[in-house]
C-alpha cells in the first residue's frame, strides 16, 4: 500500500469527474482513499475557483485540511491562481491547476512516495494509455448514477465567466470513447448517466463531427447520435448544461421514444437583450420563449431547468423586471439563480453600472418568490400522476424511499419519497402514484418496481 490519501472535491458535477479520474490513477498506484482527515497521510483539496463565494469556499477548505491534517495538496480551478492560494496559505505542499492530473500525481510522489514493491503494489497504469486500458473508473458518486463528461473546455467567451482561460478550447472525446465508458458504467451497477460538459449542445463541433465505431456501427460525435446510442444502453439519460442551439429540437423526439430523460438543463443566465449582450451570450426573450414553446410542443412531458444571474454590471430595474416577465412567460420547472459577484480576470469585472449589493439581494430574493410559486404549480400538476422514480436512499419511516423522477437531477432538484411495501432497493426504478408537492418535492405512492433490462454490448466490438 503506497499510503492513505483523504480528498475534498468542490464545485462542480465537472470537478467531480476530475476528481473521479485523480482517485483511479491514485488507486492504481495502490494508495488508499480515506473518509477522515486523521486517518490520512495526506489530504487533497479539488477547488472551484467560479466565483467569488466559491473561491472562499475553497480557500476555507484548504484552511480546515491543513488544521486538521497538515499535508495538503492543491488542485482544481482555483489551482490556476497559485497566489491566490499561497497568500492564505503558503503552507500547502504543492498547488496544480484543474484536470492536471499528472500533476496532482507528481506532488502525491514528492509528498508520500508509491509502494513501488512489486509484491505489495498495483501495477501503476501510463496515463498515455487508452482509458479502456486502464481498466474501471473510481467512482464519487452512488453505484447507480454516474456523471459521463463528454467535452472538456469552452469555445464561448461569456464576460463573467473564465472558465476558457481555465479549461482552454473544448475537446471532445470521440463518440466511442464515451460510449466504452458509458456501458462500462452500466455493465457496473449505473441505473442513470448524466451527461456533462460546459456546452453539451456543442459537443464534437471541435472534432468535425468525425465519425468511430462503437458495437459495429459508425456515431458521429454529435449530440443527437451520442444521446441515442447512450439512450440504447437501457438506462436513464439525463443531459445538462445544453445551450439552447437550434439542433437541440432534434433531441425531443428521442424524449418521446424514451431514449433520453425529458429533462434539459438550459443555462440562460437572463431575458434582457442588453444584458445578455453585455453577457456576450445570445439571445432575448422572444427567442428564448419561442424555443420552449416549440420544444414543449414537442415533448409535453419535457422539465426545464435553468439558471439566472441577478444584479450584473448594468442591470436595470426595467432589464430585472423583463427578467420576471420573462419567468413568469416561460414557466420554467427549475431555476437557480446567483447573485452576480466579480470573478478574478474576467472582462466583466470592468463593465460600468454595478449593482448595489443591498439591490442584488433584493432583486434575488423576488426573482426566487416569483419562480417558488411556478415551480409549486409546475409541482401540483404532477398530483394524480404515474411516474417512474429512481431510488436514491432510505427514508426514516419503515418502508420509505427516497428518490427522483425523471424531473428531479440529483443534488440539484427535488426528491420523491415514496411509501412503498419495504421491497425496493437502492438503484431501483419504482413505479409512483404521485399523491402531494411542494415547489420543491414530491410524496407519493410506490405501485411495484420496473423491470431493468440494460442493453450492453460487448466492448470488444468497440473501436475508437
Ligand atoms: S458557456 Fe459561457 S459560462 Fe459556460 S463555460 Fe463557456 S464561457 Fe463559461
């Protein structure tokens, strides 16, 4: 054994996977993944380095790390801003940058060197081998849903966002690439694959689209073609972070013959003409409601989810109620919404016209008001409704579970919990008369669980 490593991941469900493939290498390397602080040798911090609560945040947890434990290695966005780390705490051993996952193997190295005794250790695995040699993936998450991170970086160029800086250009991964991951996954227990990238929509455009062989037929790396071969596997697609391009229509009616989850996680960040063009995001509320009006029509069982900056460099009080207007027009199902805060090296830092934070807060808080009651509608409409549900976990009541419709993500929406006959397990797909709501959850009723059939074929077919 090469030694006891404990982990902290922040952020994103994109930083997770980065921390998902750190751990693999480490694990191949035989070091161990503990729980605690005090049962490690050495503790590794993945930052966000987003926006300014979460640079904070980050920075908080390296703080408790090196209270707790001492040895602490730093990675992840806010390991791009080295001085920024070293300021607070010049005493962590090592900082890399996010995705580095060499280097986060080259200071564990420096720090708590590998068993390298044959007899005792792992074969350590080349990081320039093909992922589909380098055996399984260690999961974050529960066994029965999994992230599957299509695309790294971003070709926009959002003011208040220096996500490009940090991640560089999108790159692709080739349809087969993910797809050998992706039923990997569900050959290993997943009941839900949720895609990710910072633009799924965008997805291959870097690649040319370009074509690879996966179970003997050729995918085009385009989201349509990948979402329906990940849609044949037989498990749950859900796909976030989809801009709103025309070639997402295509996508509904994979919705309505079941291959993908009617769900579509669409940032929009705002409604105002002016303040999206100052966002450098296209866009205004004609459009953004045609499009849902249009992918409703097509997929009327379809949940949005979206997010929404309040209180930007510029944002008038007619620009915010537009905003409210908009919400009240789209009748989004899920919203999340930020106040807007600086973030270090982003052009938006030097736009005129900052908000007032009093302003923001307030401006927050009636945005949440306005969208608690169409969520609480969107909610009790599903009153008297059959859905399946994915069991995430064990209520405290005998019989009780707890999981999520095809409308709920995980960690970001809302939970179902389900009176059932004490049958269901974790992983589970039960089917649910729904019987209450609130603008967040719902109760119901568990009738019997589903069959789960999953379509996996065989990996020797696959070539990339
Ligand atoms: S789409 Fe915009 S907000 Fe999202 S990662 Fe790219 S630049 Fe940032």
């Amino acid at each position: 054994m090469s030694g006891r490593i404990g982990l902290v991941s922040l952020g994103c469900a994109k930083a997770l996977v980065d921390s998902e493939r750190i751990v693999t290498r480490l694990r191949a390397e035989g070091y161990e993944l503990v729980a605690g602080y005090a049962e490690a040798d050495l503790v590794l911090v993945n930052t966000c380095g987003f926006i300014t609560p979460a640079v904070e945040e980050s920075l908080q947890a390296i703080g408790e790390a090196l209270e707790a434990n001492g040895r602490v290695v730093v990675t992840g966005c806010l390991g791009e801003r080295p001085r920024t780390i070293l300021e607070r705490h010049p005493e962590v051993l090592a900082v890399t940058g996010q995705a580095d996952v060499d280097g986060v193997l080259r200071a564990v190295h420096a720090a708590l060197p590998p068993d390298t005794d044959p007899f005792t250790s792992l074969l350590p695995v080349p990081a320039s081998r093909p992922r589909r040699a380098r055996g399984p993936q260690v999961k974050l998450t529960p066994r029965h849903y999994s992230y599957l991170k299509i695309a790294e970086g971003c070709d926009h160029r959002c003011s208040f966002c220096i996500i490009p800086q940090l991640r560089g250009l999108q790159r692709s991964r080739d349809a087969a690439d993910v797809l050998v991951e992706a039923a990997r996954l569900v050959a290993g227990g997943t009941r839900e694959l949720l895609v990710i990238a910072q633009d799924s929509a965008a997805y291959g455009t870097d690649l040319g689209h370009r074509a690879t062989t996966f179970d003997g037929r050729s995918v085009p790396a385009r989201l349509p073609d990948l979402a329906r071969e990940l849609g044949g596997l037989g498990v749950w697609v859900r796909l976030h972070y989809v801009h709103p391009q025309p070639h997402v229509a295509t996508l509904l009616p994979l919705m309505r013959e079941g291959l993908l989850l009617p769900y579509l996680d669409v940032p929009l960040q705002h409604a105002s003409p002016s303040v999206l063009r100052a966002m450098r995001r296209p866009g205004g509320p004609e459009s953004h409601l045609a499009t849902l009006q249009a992918w409703r029509a097509a997929c009327p069982e379809l949940t949005v989810r979206s997010t929404f900056i309040v209180g930007f460099p510029g944002e008038t009080d007619e620009d915010f109620e537009l905003l409210l207007s908009f919400l009240e027009a789209a009748q989004i199902d899920r919203v999340g919404a930020f106040r807007y805060s600086d973030v270090e090296g982003a052009s938006a830092n030097t736009l005129p016209g900052a908000v007032a934070e009093e302003l923001k807060q307030e401006r927050f808080e009636r945005l949440m008001a306005v969208q608690h009651d169409i969520s609480l509608a969107r909610q009790r409409a599903k009153v008297g409704r059959v859905l399946p549900v994915l069991v995430d976990g064990y209520g405290d009541d005998p019989g009780v579970v707890v999981g999520r419709s095809p409308g709920d993500a995980p960690d970001i929406d809302g939970t179902v919990r389900v009176a059932t006959d004490g049958t269901p397990k974790i992983g589970d797909v039960v089917e649910v008369e729904i019987t209450g709501a609130d603008a967040y959850d719902l109760w119901g009723n568990g009738r019997r669980t589903l069959p789960f059939e999953p379509h996996v074929p065989s990996l020797g077919n696959a070539t990339s």
